[in-house]
C-alpha cells in the first residue's frame, strides 16, 4: 500500500507540459486551464496574438502604427509584443509609442518614466503629448476650476483627443491600444446597465474609427488580463511597471 502511494507521488511529480511534454508546467493556463511551461507559454501567448492579428487583417505593410503607452503592463507588454511580432513575422510596420500627460501631480509621473525606459528597451519612438500643450490647462488646473464632480468625463474627452492629436502629429495610419479581453466584458455589461444599445453594437469590435482619419486596434481583444500579468513576470526583469499601476500579488490572486 504504501509503495502504491509513493509511486503515484512520483508520478505526480514528474507531470510533464502538456503541450511539448519535455518540460515541467510552471503554470496552469487561466484562459485554457492548460499545465503548461514558460516556453509553451510564451510561445502561445505570442502565436495567439499573432493570429488575431493576421486573422483580422489589423494592419497592411508598410504602415505606421502608434501604440498608446500609458506605462502600465497592458500597454507596455502591448509594445513588446508587437515589437517582438513586427520583427519576427515581417509586417513590415513602422512602430512609435504614443504617451499622453495629463497634468496630474503624482500620478503620471512615473508612469511616464516607464514608458521613456520602454522606448530605450524596444527601440521605438516616443511622442509624449500634454494636456498643458494641447488644451492650455493641466488636469490639475482643471479640478481647481470645476472641482472633483465630473472630472473624469473631462479627462476621459481630453484624453481621447490627446490621443488623436499625437497620432496625427506622428503621421500614423493606426493607433492600437492594450484594451483586452476583460476590458471588453466589462464595457460590455456598462453599456447593458446603462441601456446604451449605440454603443453596445459597437465596443466588442477590434477595428474602430474605420470611417475616420485614424482607425484604433485592440490586438488583445481575446486576451486575458490575467495572462497579460503573469507574461511579464515570467520574463523579469525585460518590463518595469509604476508601482501604483501593477501589483502583481493581487493581480495573481
């Protein structure tokens, strides 16, 4: 009996990857539930990406893409894939990070730090637009004048149309964004609460803004955002993260 059991530890123990069976699993996939290792799970997360990417024909050779880097892991894992991809793959893209600075003392400071570190680390272009330059105000400068009720919506308008000024100042053809899987549900149960048919027939879609100047892409439409966490973890110490931005033991949890 005894002999029984330790054999089926051992056997336990030495469970293999199930995707190249060589390696031990260092993980249990959160969007397949699959036990697999640290080189299947680059390898997936990236090929997954990848033929998101081909299969809905997000971008054509030759054009300039910009990426919306925040700082935070969903863009910045953004800009090293697709980086990582444009090389591998040949898609021909010329990539920049875009970054916006909203003006809000202690918070995009750092974050902006991250993405300047990014631009060395990738080497991809940066462009940095500024509330201050674009609109005159901060957002600082802005809550003193309205105060704290409603100042996201204000900031959430700026933002979208930093976005856009910097793009058009880079001279783009597509402006992608590190919007995932989970970002989509939960855009998609607001607009339900909120009776906002307009706006639901559209958020799930990968492709947006086609019939304006720049069109915007989620390349991780079908990605976790869990996956996304434990990506860059596994690759340490490649990415660096804003602490108020990333805290990968609740993440995980």
């Amino acid at each position: 009996m005894e002999a029984g059991e330790a054999k089926s530890k051992k056997a336990g123990g030495s469970r293999l990857c199930c995707i190249c069976n060589q390696r031990r699993p260092v993980l249990k996939r959160p969007k397949t539930l699959q036990q697999i290792c640290r080189e299947c799970f680059y390898e997936v997360f990236e090929e997954e990406i990848h033929q998101v990417i081909v299969g809905n024909r997000l971008f054509k050779s030759g054009e300039r893409v910009a990426i919306g880097a925040s700082g935070g892991k969903d863009s910045t894992v953004l800009a090293y894939v697709l980086s990582e991809l444009n090389r591998r793959h040949n898609y021909g893209l010329d990539l920049f990070l875009l970054s916006v600075d909203e003006g809000i003392t202690g918070y995009r400071d750092d974050s902006l730090e991250t993405v300047k570190r990014n631009e060395v680390q990738y080497g991809l272009p940066l462009q940095i637009v500024s509330y201050k330059d674009l609109y005159g105000w901060t957002m600082d400068e802005i809550v003193k004048m309205i105060g704290l009720k409603n100042n996201c919506t204000f900031c959430g308008v700026f933002r979208r149309q930093a976005l856009d000024r910097g793009a058009a100042l880079l001279k783009v053809d597509k402006l992608v964004t590190g919007h995932n899987a989970d970002d989509i549900a939960e855009t998609v149960l607001l607009n339900i609460l909120r009776g906002d048919i307009a706006r639901l027939s559209r958020c799930t879609s990968i492709t947006t803004g086609e019939d304006g100047p720049i069109p915007r892409c989620k390349p991780f439409k079908y990605t976790y955002e869990k996956e996304i966490v434990i990506y860059p973890l596994l690759l340490n110490p490649l990415f660096h993260f804003p602490k108020q931005l990333f805290n990968c033991q609740q993440k995980i949890s």
